[in-house]
C-alpha cells in the first residue's frame, strides 16, 4: 500500500473515531472524508498533521451540513489544539476555495440548553433573547456562541433555573469573561430582549448587573 493511500485510511479512521464520540451521522463523516482527501490530492496543506487536517475536516462538515459544532467540541475528541483546528480551517477554505455559511445563534442554542438541564421556556427565552439582541445591533462583533450563552445566562437568572457564567462557559466553551463581555452589554437593553409572555420569577431590575 503506497504511503499516501495509508495517510487516506488512517485519516478516515480517525475522522470516524472522532463523529462516534459525538454521535454525529455518516452524512458528515462522508463529507469530512471528502474534504481530507480533496485537501490531500492537492497537497494544499503540506507541513500541517494529518491529524489537524482531519480535525478541521471534520468541523467544516459540520457547518456545511447544518449542524455545527463548536471548535472546543472537536477539540475534546481530536488530539489537536484548538488553535491549530482553527489554523487548518482557514486553509482548507482558502485551498478548497469553499465557503461555510455564518453560524447563528439558533445553532447552539438547543444543544447547550438541554445540556444544562433547562427546561423549554427559558430555551425559547433564550433563543428570542439573542435573536433579538442581534436584529437590534446591541451585540456588534460578537461571536454568535459568546451571544448565545450570554442570553442562556439572561434568560436562567430571570427564571427559576438559574446558571451561573461558569456552567455555561464549561458547556459552550467560552470563558466566563467572553460571556459577561456580552452579557454587558445585552444588560442595558434587558427590557427589550425578553419575550412579552416570559414569567419572571426574579424581575429585570434584580437580574445581575455583571
């Protein structure tokens, strides 16, 4: 088996191991497989792992097939920095000249919550909370995950099912401080971002200012 075969196998099989552990469909393997080995043929990326390649591969057929997961959840199944999947993810979009569409809020928004155990009202809160922080422009340059669990934590502290910055930061993998940068500045406009039907338990004016 000449070298170059043996790189295509033992990077499927990596690309393979890595989906099992986050029950991510053959849909995404295949197109995962796809990318690595467009990637390999044209000998884009030389110098970079395989192991990276397969990594970023495998992240950008997330995004492309509609159910993105972030660079943290790859990073927790992968031998690779996150930094370096990040690296290898712009390349292979320069090299492939591919595109991947914008990540939304709404992405995350239903995995994180259930992950932290909230119940579906203050999902939906959340979910309206940084939909409209983002229709309003209050969160400008903000990634949409440090949104996303900057509303989770706006919508728990308003309700019965409170979460602190670091049980969402573990769960969307973004540090404390990346949530209460966001946070800040959705606090001011608190009023608008809520649902007109949320019941609150603890009211906008005792939500935590930071």
């Amino acid at each position: 088996m000449s070298s170059s075969d043996r790189a295509l196998i033992n990077a499927f099989r990596e690309i393979s191991n890595m989906a099992d552990k986050i029950n991510l469909p053959k849909t995404i393997v295949d197109r995962a497989n796809l990318l690595f080995k467009q990637v390999h043929d044209g000998k884009n990326l030389k110098g970079r792992s395989n192991d990276a390649i397969s990594s970023a591969s495998l992240y950008i057929a997330c995004r492309q097939e509609g159910v993105p997961r972030t660079f943290k959840e790859i990073c927790a199944v992968s031998k690779i920095s996150k930094k370096e999947i990040g690296r290898c993810f712009k390349l292979i979009l320069k090299a492939l000249e591919t595109q991947v569409d914008l990540i939304t809020t709404g992405d995350f928004m239903s995995r994180f919550c259930s992950n932290l155990g909230l119940p579906t009202f203050a999902q939906k809160a959340a979910t309206h909370i940084a939909r409209k922080a983002v229709d309003l422009d209050i969160v400008p340059g903000r990634s949409p995950i440090s949104v996303a669990a900057a509303a989770i934590y706006m919508a728990s502290q308003a309700s019965d099912d409170k979460r602190t910055q670091k049980d969402i930061g573990d769960i969307a993998g973004v540090a404390d401080v990346t949530i209460r940068q966001s946070y800040k500045l959705m606090y001011p406009h608190a009023k608008e971002l809520f649902p007109d039907d949320f019941k609150f338990t603890t009211p906008i004016e005792l939500l935590p200012p930071l």
